[in-house]
C-alpha cells in the first residue's frame, strides 16, 4: 500500500471517544483503511480544520474533498470520507437515544398501599 507521503504524520492517530476498540474491530473500515487512519489521520484532521496548510496540490484537492466540493479520488481521500461517514452514523445512534426524554410524572409510579 502507497501511501501520499506529505500525509503521513509523526504519530499514530486514534479516536478512542468514537472507536474505543480500534479502527481495525469497529467493522467500519477495512484493514487498509485501518492502517492509512492510523498513519495519517493527523495530517488529514489538521487539513480538514484547517491547522496545517496545504503543502501540495494533493493536499488541496484533499481540503475540496472533505468540503464537498469533487468528489473523492484517492485511496487517502475516500478513507476520509468513509471515516466521516462512520461518525455521521455513530452520532446518529446516539442521539435518538440521548434526546428521548420520558415525560412521566412521578405521582403515576407512586404506589396507595399506605
């Protein structure tokens, strides 16, 4: 596997908040996918937010990939988005259970055995 040097970063990336077993258990991503999240998942988080600047033509098209402007072409860029997606789906699940909220009132529980 090939990767876009400029986006190899010094360290590993993990996200233990969304993926506390790893990119590679989550059933999410493939194996390569996996790797190329682990190896450059810094660089391509700081290109998304927009703390490290562009270096090369690559890492533009990059930034106009993760704003929607084309569509994904690369392996990198294409792992991006499937790790955007996974987040998009895992907040999804989320939040239809911790927006419910019960609006039952405690006197319906209260028992009149006294």
């Amino acid at each position: 596997m090939q990767i876009m040097a400029s986006l190899v970063a010094n360290k590993r990336f993990f996200d233990d908040t969304h993926f506390p077993y790893g990119f590679r258990r989550s059933g999410d991503f493939t194996l390569k996918q996996a790797e190329l999240l682990e190896a450059c998942g810094h660089k391509m988080l700081a290109l998304e937010q927009g703390h490290h600047q562009p270096e090369s033509d690559d890492e533009q098209h990059f930034i106009r990939v993760c704003r929607g402007e084309c569509p994904a072409q690369t392996l990198e860029e294409k792992t991006w988005v499937v790790y955007r997606e996974a987040l998009i789906r895992k907040g999804r699940v989320l939040n239809l259970f911790t927006s419910y909220h019960a609006d039952v009132e405690e006197e319906e529980y209260e028992s009149d055995d006294d």
